[in-house]
C-alpha cells in the first residue's frame, strides 16, 4: 500500500493539521562525497523548526 493512502490514518494518529503535509523520503545506495551532484549544498532550518516528536 502507497504512503498516501495512508494519510488520513497517520494524520488522525499524529495530531497533523491539514495544514501541514505529511511527506516520507527513502535514499538507496552508497553516497560518494565525491561526485560534483554531492557538492551543493542549500541552507537549511534547523531540526526544531521543522519536527516535532511524539512518543507512541
């Protein structure tokens, strides 16, 4: 089952507004720090503006 046909269970168990989204990443394979893709690097919020945690 897709992530999205999920949404209203994990929004209703997380408290989530609809204002906010609901968004889910997976990376496969070995990083190379090397290759010239890997060298940007955009600036970021910090993990405390972003998530909050739940315990369950």
């Amino acid at each position: 089952m897709e992530f999205g046909r999920l949404s209203d269970l994990i929004r209703a168990e997380l408290e989530i507004p609809d204002n906010l989204l609901v968004l889910s990443g997976i990376a496969l394979g070995c990083g190379n720090p090397g290759h010239p893709a890997n060298r940007p690097r955009s600036l970021r919020r910090s993990i405390q503006e972003v998530v909050r945690f739940k315990e369950l």
